[in-house]
C-alpha cells in the first residue's frame, strides 16, 4: 500500500472535531482515510466523540454514559454542530475510516453495526485496549484492527500479535528504528501520530512508515513530495 494519510477526527485542525462537517472537510480536502473515536451513550447509541465526558467538545458538562443520545443531540460540538452517531457518519463519507473504540461493550455495539452493513472492507477497528480489539476480532469475521499506544516500549509488537492486528498506530515522539524493525519482521503496518508539521513528515518518511494521521488537510498536499 502507498503512503496514506489519515484525517484525525476527521480535519480537527481547522473544523471542530468529530463531527460531521469535519469529517465532511476532510473528504474534500483528499484524505486516504478518516479517524473518528466511538463511545456508547446512556441509552446504547454509538456516539463519536473522543473524550469521556462532553466538557472538553461541547457546551455541555458531565459523562456521555449518563447521557441519553436525545440529550447529547442539545448540546453544541462546535460551530452549531451536533454530536453524531457512527450510522450518520458512514452515510455523510464514503471515505475509508478509522474508528477507534475505548472498551469492550464499544467493541459489541459497533460488531453489530458492522456485520450488519458489511463494513469489514471500510472500517479498521482501533483501540488502545488489548481486550477490545480481541472481543472485535472474536465477533466480527475478517475485521482489521490496529493497536494504538502513545507511550511504549518494543512489546508493543508483541502486544499487536497477540490480539491479531494487522497494524500499530504509534505516538511519534517514542517511535525508535527498532520499534519499526520489530514491526516490520511482524509484518505489522504502522502509523505515526500526530504528523502536524514538515519535520513530523520528514520523520515518518525517513522511517518508512505506511501512514500519518494528521490535525490539518495541508499534510496531504504535501506528503508526496517529502522524501
């Protein structure tokens, strides 16, 4: 596979992120792909957002788990955009995506919605959880899952085989030669985050990485010329 790069909750640089018309930006803008973070409201609907509670994103307060989807449908995630579900994201795109899970009952909701819609093609699973990315691949037949780890040593390879993924999305600040060595004999893709800048570019072109997820559309345009 070329080089790909991968519109971090979806151009979360320019557009407020995890919404759709961030995920809608970055499709314009030509990402490869698109990430987005799921959780799972009070009332079981697979919300994209990133963090636990609605604080950070919205004008709201408190956890999304205590939340009905009706309530987090109130609040504004920025610029007068609401808080999607994942159904609305995959008929906003047609863009490969990137959903990243946080724990195992996140990992069943989003199962049923794959098997039903057949997404196995469309949707990589990531997680930063071990057990998530097991239970996913468990219910999902053929699904490709990438771990994800911010801090980390060379077992992060072992961890990615043990639970049968395919690829690492890895923190570029710990990323070591032979980390990408030990990947690479696993036969494990990796990508590098958060590629923001020229001189992220250059680093995971130097290392021969397959991919970077990015704030800002610019990387894109760019990445092709960056030896």
């Amino acid at each position: 596979m070329n080089f790909v790069t991968i519109g971090h909750r979806g151009v979360m640089g320019v557009e407020p992120e995890n919404t759709l018309r961030s995920f809608v930006a970055a499709q314009a803008a030509g990402l490869d792909i698109i990430e987005l973070d799921l959780h799972l409201s009070k009332d079981g609907a697979l919300v994209v957002m990133h963090d636990a509670d609605v604080g950070r994103t919205t004008d709201g307060e408190g956890a999304i788990a205590d939340k009905t989807l009706a309530e987090l449908r109130d609040l504004d995630a920025g610029d007068g955009e609401r808080v999607p579900v994942f159904e609305e994201v995959l008929d906003a795109v047609t863009a490969p995506l990137q959903a990243e899970i946080k724990d195992v009952a996140a990992a069943r909701a989003l199962a049923g919605i794959m098997n039903g819609r057949d997404l196995t093609g469309r949707v990589e699973v990531l997680s930063f959880h071990d057990e998530a990315l097991a239970e996913i691949t468990r219910l999902v037949p053929g699904v490709r899952t990438a771990l994800v780890a911010s801090r980390y040593g060379t077992d992060v390879v072992e961890r990615a085989t043990a639970v049968g993924a395919g690829a690492l999305v890895l923190n570029i600040r710990r990323l070591t030669l032979e980390i990408v060595e030990r990947a690479r004999q696993a036969e494990l893709r990796i990508i590098g985050w958060v590629v923001n800048t020229q001189d992220d570019l250059r680093l995971v072109r130097a290392l021969q990485l397959d991919g970077a997820t990015t704030d800002y559309p610019e990387i894109k345009r760019t990445g092709r010329f960056t030896a």
